[in-house]
C-alpha cells in the first residue's frame, strides 16, 4: 500500500501559521501487468 502524506495550514493569524494540519492518503499497489485491454467500441456514437 502506497501512502502520501500531506501537510497544509489550518489557523493563520496575522501572516503567521498557528497550526498545521495533516492527511494521508492510502492508495492500494497496482496489479496491473501489461498486456492487451478489449475496448468498448462507440458505433452508436459513430453511427450519428
């Protein structure tokens, strides 16, 4: 699993950060190994 952390200013006052906030974010790794992938023609689409 793949985490990103973010830090951002919550409370400034007067020009100066009083607080700090801060997130992550979990992203799951990816699976994904080459290959060829079938699309989904539009011939509806293309018809008009």
């Amino acid at each position: 699993m793949q985490t990103q952390t973010i830090q951002f200013a919550v409370v400034t006052k007067n020009g100066v950060v009083q607080q700090i906030g801060k997130s992550t974010i979990s992203q799951p790794k990816t699976n994904f190994k080459g290959g060829s992938i079938k699309w989904y023609e539009d011939k509806k689409k293309a018809d008009k």
